[in-house]
C-alpha cells in the first residue's frame, strides 16, 4: 500500500514538472495567431512627431519606450498623452509658479530679517553662500545656550545696568541721614583806617551741616529708591523668564529641523527605489507613462524636502545663535 502511494506521488510530480516545462518552452503560436514575444520585439525611441517622427510610432514589431518633443501638443494629437493627464501637468505647472512665487517672497522677507538680526541696512543686499548652507556642527546643549544669552545678550546687559544704577540711588538717598561736612577756605584784605588792616590772610575751616527736614523726606526718598530697585529686579525675573522661553523654542525647531533631514534622507531611498519599480514595469508596458511621471514626482518631491530641511536648520540654528546673543560674533560681524 505505502509503495503505490509512493508511486502515484512521484507521477504527479513528474506530470506537473513536465507540464511546467512544456509552459515555459511552448511556442509563440500556440498562445494566439499573431503574437510576438517581447524578447522579438525592436524597442524604439522618438525625438520629434511633428512630421516624419509620428509615422515610426505604429511599425510592427516594435515597441515604443522613450519620446521627447518641445511641443506637448503633438503628444496628445498623437494620442500619446491624454487629455486629462495634460491638464493635470498644467495644473502641476501652475501649482510650481505659485511655489515659486512664494518662494520669491520668502527670500525677500528672510533677506530683511536677517539683515535686522545681523543689525545691518534693511536695503543690504545679501548674496547666499554655498559654503553658510552646510549642516550645523555640534549643537551644545540647552542649558549652555540659555547661559549664553544671560552674558551676551544686549537687552540683559542694559537690565544690569538699570539695577546697578536702582541701588546706586537707594545708597544716595540714605546719605540724607547724615549730616553734610564740607571744606571752607578763604582770602582776606582789609584796610580800614585807624581800625584794623589786613593784608593777604588765608582762611581754612570745616563745615558741618545737617536739614532738619531731612528727618521726614529722606524716608520718603529711599522707599522711592527702593521701589525703583524692585522694579527693575521683577523686570530682570520676566525677562529671564521669556529668554528661556525664546532660546527652548529655537532649541526645539533645531532638533525638529534636524529630525526632518534624517526623515527626508530616508523619503529619498524610499522614492529612487520606487521610481526603479515603477520604471521597470512600464519598460515592460505594465504601467502608463502617468505613473512613471509620478513616480518621478515623488523622488523629485524627496529631494526637494530634504534641501528645505537643510535650509530650515540653517535657519534655526542661526536664530538659536541669535537669541543666545552670539550670532554676530559667531559669524565674525563687526
């Protein structure tokens, strides 16, 4: 019993091993009257359907995979775009104007904003350097950064300075306390006949003066002095608290705008082997030009997103260093 079922396994086997092979190597015309494998097929490429180029688009035997012509109408009077696909190019091609124009505008605006930030001329002109849009190096850490703008930056500075001259003026207005000494000096010439006669005498002496009314003003004086001091110090407080606020935001659009490159370095492996697939089923006439213009798309769009990535982290990183109140020294402008 086991043997013939032995013998019938190895049968169907050896039938469908055979049948198998005969699919692979049966010929052509069995598979229909007028077939022609691609392997026999003449692939062809056109430059040009305006005259003698549309008549090389229908020869037997051929297979068309690449046509190029300035003007996009003879492909659709060829019937080799269709309409809604050139509307949907004109539409793409719209879509890029308008891009581009915001574009345009974005380049202006930033161009005033960093020349602001770097305290130059709003009319400078500022001609990008291909060497100032390499990738920032070693970011340090938030805490550096937050210590950084507590020492450089100008608005910090000018609190200090605001609250050195508060307690200069509280120690001003408790002098009033005290009694005032002063230096007196003096010459004298007299001639007064039959009375007394002077001549070239030099006085010196020390005064010691004190205003009664002191006694209440002062007081008066050094709560206004101390409410000046006061203040100024809740001043410094808000504006230690909003220079954290500011350095944490650049910080974090730093960080985020690094994360966008390594995800967008990842979108652009992801689109070139994507357009390969799809490359190779329309060499093989399995999928439309359409998809292949949109696959082409999709790899474009990738690396388009990675250098505004780039351009995005320059941007962070230099209003990181501008809040930080070390971007003019960093970038060594006087």
């Amino acid at each position: 019993m086991q043997s013939s079922q032995n013998k019938t396994r190895r049968r169907f086997l050896k039938n469908a091993a055979t049948i198998g092979a005969g699919f692979f190597i049966v010929p052509r015309h069995v598979l229909g009257r007028g077939f022609l494998a691609p392997s026999d097929q003449l692939t062809k490429a056109i430059v040009g359907l305006g005259g003698m180029g549309r008549g090389h688009i229908p020869y037997a035997g051929t297979r068309v995979v690449a046509i190029c012509d300035v003007d996009k109408n003879h492909l659709e009077k060829n019937g080799l775009l269709a309409r809604n696909d050139k509307l949907k190019a004109l539409l793409q091609t719209a879509n890029i104007e308008l891009n581009l124009a915001d574009v345009e505008n974005n380049l202006k605006v930033t161009m005033v904003n960093m020349n602001i930030m770097l305290g130059l001329p709003e009319e400078t002109v500022l001609v990008p350097d291909s060497a100032s849009l390499a990738e920032p190096g070693t970011i340090k850490s938030l805490q550096d950064y937050e210590q950084l703008a507590m020492q450089n930056r100008k608005d910090m500075q000018a609190i200090g300075y605001r609250k050195q001259s508060s307690e200069t003026g509280i120690k001003k207005a408790k002098a009033d306390y005290y009694p005032s000494l002063s230096l007196t000096a003096g010459y004298i010439a007299a001639d007064i006949p039959n009375f007394v006669t002077i001549t070239n005498a030099v006085t010196f002496g020390v005064g010691l003066s004190y205003s009664v009314s002191s006694l209440w003003k002062t007081n008066a004086h050094v709560t206004e002095a101390k409410a000046k001091l006061a203040e100024v110090q809740a001043n410094e407080e808000e504006m230690n608290d909003e220079i954290r606020r500011q350095i944490n935001q650049a910080y974090e659009a730093l960080l985020t705008a690094n994360k966008k490159i390594e995800v967008s370095r990842i979108s652009i492996d992801q689109g070139i082997e994507n357009y390969k697939i799809v490359k190779n089923k329309y060499d093989n006439s399995l999928l439309t030009v359409t998809d292949l213009l949109d696959a082409n798309a999709l790899m474009l769009q990738s690396q388009i997103s990675l250098e505004l990535a780039k351009a995005d982290a320059i941007v962070a990183y230099n209003t990181l260093l501008e809040r930080a109140g070390v971007l003019a020294t960093t970038r060594n402008i006087k």
